[in-house]
C-alpha cells in the first residue's frame, strides 16, 4: 500500500483476500479504516490502522501495529507472527478487540491504552516475562472465559502485567470453576484495577493468581463480583 495517511473516508475498509498480500513502508495506510485479513498483512514498518478482523496472517516482523483508532469493535481469529522480541501489537481506541484463536508463535508484546483487549474463544497466548502485557489508564486487558472456560489462557512462562493505571479483568464460566495463573502484577505508575467476575450458578468459582506483587508508584484496587 502507498496510501497518504489519514486519506480514507469516514467508514472505509481494507480487506485482504485469501491468497492476497498487504504490504506497507511504515504508516502508509490512513489510520481510519477497518483492516480486514483473510490473506496476509506483512509490516514493512510501525503501523496504526483503524481495526483488525480476519482469520488471515498478521506478520509484525520487527514492527509496532497499533489498532483501534476508529473505536470500532472487531474480532480478530487469525495468526499473529513477529522475527523481533520487541515488537508491540497495541490496544488503543474506545473499541472491544477480541482475539479468538491460539497465539502460540507470536513472542512479541501487548499494549493496552485504550478500549478492551479480550482474549475470549479459544484465544490465549504463550508469551512471556516482564514485559508480557502493559496497561495505561483507560485501557483494559480481559480474559473472558464466560464462552470458553480456558484454564491457561496465557500459557507463556511467568507472564507479568505491567499496570500504568487499566484494568485487568477475568470473568468466569456460568456454573463452572474458572481461573488463570500469571507472573507478577508490576504497579508502575497509575491507578490499576484487578478485577475478577464471578459465572452465574451453582458450581460457579473463579481463581485468578499472580505469582508476585511489585510495587512501583502505583496503586491497586481489587473488585469482585
């Protein structure tokens, strides 16, 4: 794409076919529309789009992709790729963007700083260590097993959330015992929220453990419902 950016109209769309490829030169493509990959998505360069759909390939390389922009709500069921350990898929926008599908050869990082990143279906991950997740005020990350009941969403080794302000929040099955283990919760800076919800009915339970606290200049509230 050799697009300027911000040149789409309000409401536009990209769609990546099967068998088709989207390449970019870094923030070539307007930052508005919905990005739909049924194909590939290969970053040539730190990108920002409005959303991301598809059941396609998301190959980051060494690049940052942020998505959201619009607001817009999308269900991502694809595969997400990267060749660097510092690449960063971030979370902005007032939007819901839920992963559906196993992430298990994406090493990168998650950034929420606006809107809710979910993790729901069978979507889980396998990255790891420190800088696993990262929240901002305004940003939350979700592990929603009220469809799916996934005991190990994150089956990475010791993966930490670090919180600048957000909401990490887990809901659990309707009847059923659920739960998550992680690394350390990693208080930086901000307000953070730890949030656990309870599934409806007679067996209903949820456990959700870090395996370390680390203050910073933060502070934490825990709710439960």
């Amino acid at each position: 794409a050799a697009l300027g950016l911000n040149t789409a109209s309000e409401n536009s769309s990209i769609t990546v076919i099967p068998g088709a490829t989207l390449m970019n030169t870094g923030n070539a493509i307007p930052d508005e529309p919905d990005v739909t990959v049924n194909g590939i998505f290969l970053l040539n360069g730190w990108e920002t789009i409005g959303s991301l759909s598809g059941s396609g390939l998301v190959n980051l390389q060494g690049n940052t992709l942020t998505v959201g922009r619009n607001n817009n709500s999308s269900v991502f069921s694809g595969v997400l790729t990267n060749s660097s350990l510092s690449v960063n898929l971030i979370k902005t926008g007032a939007g819901r963007m839920d992963i559906t599908s196993r992430q298990d050869i994406y090493k990168g990082l998650f950034t929420v700083n606006g809107g809710t990143l979910a993790f729901s279906g069978n979507g889980g991950t396998t990255n790891s260590a420190v800088n696993a997740f990262t929240l901002y005020e305004g940003g939350t990350l979700l592990l929603d097993n009220t469809g799916v009941n996934d005991p190990d969403r994150f089956a990475g080794y010791a993966p930490c959330v670090t919180f600048n302000g957000g909401t990490f929040r887990f809901a659990g099955h309707n009847g059923k015992a659920s739960g998550e283990t992680l690394g350390s919760a990693i208080f930086s800076n901000g307000g953070a929220v730890i949030d656990v919800v309870n599934g409806d009915g007679v067996g209903s339970s949820s456990e959700l453990v870090f395996d370390g606290l680390t203050p910073g200049f933060g502070t934490v509230k825990f709710t439960a419902s």
